[in-house]
C-alpha cells in the first residue's frame, strides 16, 4: 500500500517536472494573469515563455494571448480551467510573436472567435516562417500538432468588444516591441493587459522588429489610463510605476546613452562601452543587453 502510494507520489512528481508550470494569479474580480517563465522558449515551457490573461463573464471567458504551441494552448486552457469551466469564447492576439497567436486554432476548434488587428496580422504573416523555424529548432517536439491561424475579427482603433456584462476594450497601440501591438482594457477595474509594450522582471528585447521610439511614446497612452493593474507581457502582475521602471527607463535610458555616443562620433562597436548595470537585476540581462544597445543604434543612426 505504501509502496503504491510512494509510485503514485512520483509519477505526480515526474509529470510536474516536465512541463513548467503557468501560475495563475488573480488581479480583479473575474480577471486573471497566467505567468509563464521569464526564460527562452524551451521544450519544457512549450514556447509558453510569456504572460497570458483572461476575463470571465456571464458569456464565458476571454483569454489574451493563445500560447506558442499547441501543447502550450493546451496548458493555458488547463490554466484557466483551475479557475472556471465556462468555455473560452473570444481570444484577442495582442501582437505578432509566436506566443501571442501560434495556437490560436486549438481554441478555434472549441468555437472561440479570434480578434487582433491589420498591423498584427501584416506582422504575423511576415515573420510566419522565421517564427516557426526558430520555435521548432528551441522547442523540438513540443511543437508537433501547431497550426499558426490568423485572427477574422480586425479591429483597427479603439473598440468595445462585446462580452456580456463585462467591459472589454481593445486598443492597437502601433509598433512597439512588434509592428503591431495590441492592448486589452478592463475599465471597471482598472486592468490592463499589454502584451509585448512591457517587460517587468526581465529585459526587454529590442528586436529587429522593435521600434524603440514609438515603444517610449506608448507609455503616454499607458500613462493617460493610469491603470490600478498592468497585466504585462513578460512577468508578473504589476504597477504603472514598476513597468515604466523595468521598460520605460531601460528604453529611454538606451536612447539617451545611444545618441550621446552617436554626437561624439562613436560607431556599433563603441555601444559596448555604455554601462547599463543599473538594469542588471533584470533576468536574462547577460543574453541581451548588448544587443539592445546595437539595435538602438542601427535605429538611431537613420535619425
Ligand atoms: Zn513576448
């Protein structure tokens, strides 16, 4: 008897292992984030490398973002199952990376409508391939089973999505980390969901498809909704000040240093000499921060 229940124990915890878990956290009443590891996509996060949110109403539930791969829709969905039975209705895509949209159809197949906008969608049909290339190559198998699908519903400036007695707004905010970012609002109370526009706990990416002076000047928008919750896209639930201390002052911070060594004559190869151990408590700094630094210049440089 022992014996069996010691065997049980362990399969238990072999399977917690293999697959690292999505912490579901409440911010508001009926609304929720599910945070995934601040890491690379692994086969062990299923490219669920990012943080998710979803809204319950009378109508069912609607949930941000879909996960990298199918298994990783899956582990969302399982996710917002801890929380309520209710059927996923609605999925907004807030942008054009992989784990934003990648598994879209697994929640199609379930009847779910899927919303984003013209510039995500441009986004995502661009960089479909070199997406899929790299998350096969950083994930392996966990990827088996995933069809990128596009969104039907576009929405191109500020709409209320009708979600029974919820108060749902969608908002394109332009091009920030991606070419085509997306915000979700909840007004009554106070949450905003917004994707790729803020890293909290780790660096953010300046990537070649970043645009690090419209990033900054999101943070107006931000800033105008002065949100009690900002659900962000990599890391946990958290303030206004705390996103525009991990995101906003890393951007402009690179900006400022970025442009100083542009006045004095300096090339790519001088970036290196810009000390940003200030952001240093960040995660995956080491991986990054060089590079942040080069991709700001590349941008700079055409100023
Ligand atoms: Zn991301």
């Amino acid at each position: 008897m022992i014996r069996q229940l010691l065997g049980s124990l362990t399969l238990a915890l072999i399977s917690l292992a293999e697959a690292e878990e999505l912490q579901v956290m409440k911010v508001a009443n009926n609304s929720y984030a599910i945070v995934g590891p601040l890491i690379d996509r692994s086969s062990e996060n299923f490219g669920n490398n990012a943080t998710f949110g979803f809204v319950v109403s009378d109508q069912g539930v609607l949930l941000i973002d879909s996960g990298g791969s199918w298994k990783g829709a899956d582990q969302i969905h399982k996710a917002i199952r801890t929380v309520t039975n209710k059927p996923v209705t609605k999925v907004v895509n807030t942008g054009g990376q992989d784990h934003r949209w990648f598994e879209n159809d697994y929640f199609v197949q379930q009847g779910a409508e899927l919303i984003s906008s013209s510039n995500t969608q441009a986004d995502q049909k661009a960089r479909e391939a070199q997406q899929v290339d790299r998350i096969t190559h950083l994930i392996g198998d966990a990827y088996q089973g995933t069809k990128p699908t596009y969104a039907k519903t576009l929405l191109d400036s500020n709409t209320t999505i009708a979600f029974g007695d919820r108060s749902v707004q969608f908002i394109p905010v332009g091009h920030t980390h991606t070419p085509g970012e997306n915000f979700v609002w909840l007004p009554d109370v106070s949450v905003l969901y917004t994707g790729d526009t803020v890293f909290v706990d780790r660096m953010l990416g300046v990537a070649p498809q970043s645009q690090h002076l419209t990033w900054i000047e999101a943070f107006d928008l931000i800033e105008s909704l002065n949100p009690k919750v900002i659900v962000p896209g990599h890391g946990a639930p958290t303030t206004l000040e705390k996103a525009k201390a991990d995101s906003l002052n890393y951007l402009t911070f690179l900006r400022n240093k970025v442009g100083e060594l542009i006045e004095e004559g300096g090339d790519m190869q001088s970036v290196s000499s810009i000390d940003q151990s200030a952001f240093n408590y960040l995660k995956v700094y080491e991986e990054i921060h060089g590079r942040n630094a080069q991709r700001v210049f590349e941008e700079m440089e055409w100023e």
